[in-house]
C-alpha cells in the first residue's frame, strides 16, 4: 500500500486486524507503505503529491485522466520500473511473503511484473487486490495478473470486467473497514457515545470530518454551519475533526463560536467510530472508507465534496441510496445540516437506509478468503 490518504492504511488495518481475528497467532503480517519505503524520487514523494493533490482538485482532475490514457499510463509504467523495479525486489525479498495483498491503485503493475521475474520456483506468491474505493475507480486497480479483485460494489465489479478481469478473478465483498465498525456486537448507542466523549447529551449533533488529511474547505464550512445552527435552534453541537490538516485545527480552534452552539475542533482522531456513532448527521468528503463507516453505523451523511473520477461516483451511491444528500457550498451544507437535525423521522429513515447499505462483515469475509488464497498450492 501506500499512505496516500487515509483509507489505504485503514483498510489494511482492517484487513490485518480480521486475520487476526480469524487466526490468531498464525500469522505475520508486514504492512509496507512501499513506494515511501522502497521507491526513489519521485515515487517516494507518492504521499506528500497526494496531499498536495488533494487540496488542488483541478490539478488531481488533470494526473488522474492522464493516467487513464492507456499510452500515458504505459509510459509511465515503463518509466517507473526503470527506477524502481530494484527497490520493489527489496521489498519483495525483504518480507519473504507467502501471500501479497495490494490495497492501493498504485501497487500493481510493478509488484507483479517483479513477482513474475523472481520466478519462485515451486512456491508461487499469490498476489490478490483489495479495491478500498467505493462506488468509482482508476483503471490501475484492476491488472489481470492477480488471483483476486475484491470490490465493494457492483459498479466496481462491472468495471473491473470492463477493464478484462474474469469473472472467476471478481469478488464483490464490501470495503475493509476497521475493527470497531463490526466486532463490537451492536455499535453504541448515541447517548453512550457522547457520554463517553464529554459532548452534551440531547443537543443535535452534527460532525464534519475531511477525510484522514483534513481537506475539502473544513474552515469555511464549519463556520457557516455553526452560524445556521445558532440562528435555527436554541442549543446544538458541532465537532469538527481536521485530520491531519493542523493549519485548519490551529485556525478553528482560535475562533470565537456562536454560544449557543457548542463547538469542539479535533485534529486526527484514531477512533473516529465513537464520533460518528455520537452524530446524528456526519458532514463529510466523499471519502470511500468515511462513507463505508458511516452505513455500518448507520448515519446519515452530507457530502460536502468529492474528488473528481476517484470518488464521483460515491455521491450517487450515497444520494440514490437514499442516507445522504450532496451539497457543495458551505451555505448550502449548512442549511442541508439544519435541516436534517430539525427532522428527527427523516434522519431515521436515513439511518436505516444507511445501515442497510452497510456491509460491516466484508473484512472478515475477505480474510477469511485471503486465507484460502494463502493456502493451497495454487500454481506449479
Ligand atoms: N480517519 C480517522 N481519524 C480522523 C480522520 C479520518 O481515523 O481524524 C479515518 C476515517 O475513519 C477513514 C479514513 O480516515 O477510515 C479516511 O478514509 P477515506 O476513504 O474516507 O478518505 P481518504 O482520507 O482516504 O481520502
């Protein structure tokens, strides 16, 4: 994998922890940011251009197309092995795997093309992908060299057939999601979680969270947000959780707030599950492993901006789902909020459906078959 964003590494959290789960004691599981640990510039740079990217959505528009033309891609490719084929090798050897699972777009093409050239005598190494997007996806996640693709969806499991995997290589599971979203028998109530956080107990409580980086205009959302809850009802709460973004925590946490909202500003939380299951609507970018959470809990979402082709598709998901809406201005959000918490039936109907969308036994269903893959001697 490789720690562009957030989801990445929580869904290989997710998948570890289910292993473990499963089996525990019985194995070693080496997660490998590796194109930080094992790439050379610029591929080791992968993590600082997303972030950069990712506040720059033109910018990202613009390299996620390139990489969909196949000559660019090809180019690029080639050009990415010449740097990098030796470190990926180390990689490889280093770690000794008995089974690779790739949760990254990016983590494909040259692992394999390495992994085919070391041969491997009778021991063959099974290379699976964990699609960790939702709804939409790069074409660089599907490469028709590995025993397994499991997806989240069926619109991914009909582009993955597109890009020319057979239907024997298609999984559609669910996306990975951490531990605290399904081993914990029913997820706590919301009286329990905002006892347990320190937030009031009955006032309407809206959480806006930008993804494991914090983006997506945080600032300017939070305020107008803030602002129509003070003006609409005469106590609410509002947490706003920055990620890794500390420019925006730093900034929101000097504001003055309206007082009769109760304002809380977080940097990065690692157990963002207690927060949502505290909110009666989450605020959020169209992050595949924020929404994937939210269903598995049941709570209703605003998306507040998506990455264009990596996660369009995502809003139709949500919005045709039925538990969430998509607005884009920070006016626009925050009278989608107000008027969500002054409809305590409709946030209902949308937890439901939320819930029902949700499909919190995917990551132990795809460990359980990653095993299988581990197994047998699948190849001579
Ligand atoms: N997240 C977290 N703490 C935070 C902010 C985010 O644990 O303070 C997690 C969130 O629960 C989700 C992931 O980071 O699992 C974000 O993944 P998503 O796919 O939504 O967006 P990305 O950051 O990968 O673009």
């Amino acid at each position: 994998m490789s720690d562009t964003g957030g989801g990445h590494r929580a869904s290989a959290e997710a998948l570890s922890a289910a292993l473990n789960t499963l089996y525990p004691g019985q194995l070693n599981i080496s997660i490998v940011d590796m194109w930080t640990k094992y790439g050379v510039w610029p591929y080791n740079r992968l993590v600082q251009t997303y972030r950069f990217l990712g506040r720059r959505p033109l910018l990202w528009r613009i390299a996620y197309d390139l990489g969909r033309i196949p000559l660019f891609r090809r180019l690029q490719e080639a050009w990415c092995g010449l740097l990098c084929f030796a470190g990926v090798k180390r990689c490889l050897t280093e770690n000794k795997p008995d089974l690779i699972v790739s949760v990254h777009p990016l983590c494909q093409t040259l692992p394999l093309r390495v992994l085919k050239s070391m041969g491997g005598g009778t021991k063959r190494v099974p290379f699976v992908t964990v699609v960790t997007d939702l709804a939409s996806a790069h074409p660089t996640w599907f490469h028709r060299g590995v025993d397994a693709a499991y997806v989240p969806t069926e619109a991914l499991r009909r582009m993955a057939r597109r890009q020319g995997l057979k239907p024997e290589q298609v999984r559609l599971t669910g996306l990975p999601i951490r531990p605290e979203f399904w081993c914990t028998g029913a997820p706590p109530t919301k009286a329990k979680a905002r006892a347990r956080l320190g937030l009031l107990h009955a006032a309407p409580t809206a959480v806006i969270v930008g993804g494991g980086d914090g983006v997506g205009r945080l600032s300017e959302i939070a305020h107008s947000v803030a602002d129509q809850l003070s003006a609409d009802m005469p106590l609410s709460q509002l947490v706003v959780v920055c990620g890794r973004n500390e420019a925006v925590r730093a900034a929101l946490q000097a504001r003055p707030w309206p007082p009769n909202v109760q304002v809380t500003v977080l940097g990065f939380i690692p157990h963002l599950d207690m927060y949502m299951a505290a909110a009666d609507v989450l605020v959020t970018k169209a992050g595949p492993g924020t929404i994937a959470e939210a269903c598995a809990l049941g709570v209703p979402l605003i998306l507040s901006s998506f990455l264009p082709g990596q996660e369009s598709g995502n809003v139709p998901f949500v919005t045709e789902g039925g538990f969430g809406t998509y607005e884009h201005r920070p006016r626009g959000i925050a009278h989608a909020v107000s008027a969500l918490l002054l409809d305590p039936p409709r946030l209902q109907e949308m937890g439901r459906k939320a819930r029902s969308a949700g499909r919190p036994r995917a990551t132990l269903d795809i460990a359980a078959d990653l095993v299988q893959t581990m197994l047998p001697p699948v190849r001579q």
